[in-house]
C-alpha cells in the first residue's frame, strides 16, 4: 500500500505554526479544556476520576451511547469510535476497496479522501464541483460516474473547502442512487452543525431510511 503525500498538509506542516496570520484553517476558534467543562455540571469532577486503562475496542458503552443519542435511528451497539474523520475514511476504504472494484469521490476535498481511495488499488472516479458552476452538483455525472464495480461513493456536506451545503434535493437523489446500485454511501458530516442556516441541515445519512415505491427507491 502506498499512499500518496496529502499536499495540503505539506503546506501547513510548513507555514502552520511559523506565520503571522493563518487564515485557511476549517476548524473552530480554539478553547481553554476549563471553558469545555464548564459547560456541563459536574464535568471536572468525572474527568478527574477517569481512569487511563484499555477501554472496549469500539469505544467505551458510555461514549457510544451518547454519539447514538444525537441520532435517529442508530443504537450504541452501531457506532464505533475512531479517533479522527480521517481513520474512519481509512478503515471504509481499505475495508470495502481493491483493485477491481471502483469508487466515486466528490471533489474538491481534503486530501485524504482522494488518496485513501486511490491507495486501495481500486479505480477511483472524482465527482468534480466548479467554481464557475456555482459549485452545484451535477447529479447526472455522479450518475454517468457509477459502473457494475462502484462499491462506494464518498461525499461531505458541510463541504471543505467551499463551505457550501448539500441541497436537500440532491441529497436524497445520491441516496437513491446508492441505494439502486447497492453502494456504500460513505457521509463525510465533520463540520454538521456549523450550516450557515441551520434551517438548512441535512439529516445524517445514517438516520435516511429508504422505501421501495412503484418500483423507485423514495427517502421516508
């Protein structure tokens, strides 16, 4: 396995921390682990008490209840806890990807989902957004890009790096495409919450449920 160097992060690794003004990063302002306790009752005195020991693979009971908890349909037994988005889009692709099979990546992305496809040996297709387009979906390529091979499709929204948000509409036609064609849909929802219009926030992908009508697959 050989994975490409995320170019990004060959920038950043370089200028991060050594400039004066840093004014591309995605993440949220920084905050003090004091103003995070103070947020919840009691939230020191736990944390204190903690015990640095080997938890359950998949994340401590605890932890998945509460990641279940922010959702819909899922339960804690369905969650596994990773230590970044990035370990998760790893362990999907490697675990769902090899040469012979292929993979849709929306792009522009960050670079670990484009090269961890790659790195599987599978033929990777990019679903490509445009700057002079508005960066609309162009529901009718992701359709032309899918073959008999695709086992996955990979897309984020809130997207990085535009800051756009997935129409509610072409939301569910990927998911009906998906599910036609018995694709993994793997959801990048890392900034869900931080829309613009919060109006405007898609349901996580995993609380989507899929119905059979006349014959076409209909999002409940």
């Amino acid at each position: 396995m050989r994975i490409r160097p995320f170019a990004l992060e060959r920038f950043y690794e370089r200028w991060e921390f050594n400039t004066e003004l840093m004014l591309s990063s995605s993440d949220c302002e920084t905050r003090a682990v004091a103003d995070l306790l103070a947020l919840e009752p009691d939230a020191e005195r736990r944390l204190l008490e903690l015990r640095l020991g080997y938890t359950e693979v998949p994340g401590s009971a605890e932890l998945r209840a509460a990641i279940a908890g922010r959702h819909e349909h899922a339960q804690p037994a369905d969650v596994l806890a990773l230590a970044a988005a990035e370990e998760g889009i790893f362990i999907t692709c490697h675990g769902l990807l090899e040469a012979g099979d292929h993979a849709v990546i929306e792009t522009p992305c960050y670079g670990s989902a484009l090269e961890l496809a790659r790195s599987t040996g599978a033929g990777v297709s990019v679903w490509r957004r445009r700057y002079e387009d508005g960066w609309a979906h162009d529901v009718d390529e992701l359709r032309r890009l899918i073959t008999p091979q695709t086992k996955l499709i990979y897309i984020n929204s809130p997207h990085n790096p535009t800051g756009t948000q997935m129409p509610a509409r072409v939301f569910d036609r990927v998911l009906e495409l998906a599910a036609e064609g018995d694709i993994v849909l793997l959801s990048d929802e890392v900034y869900r919450g931080l829309e613009h219009q919060p109006a405007d926030r898609l349901a996580a992908a995993c609380d989507r449920v899929l119905r059979l009508h006349d014959g076409r697959l209909i999002p409940a």
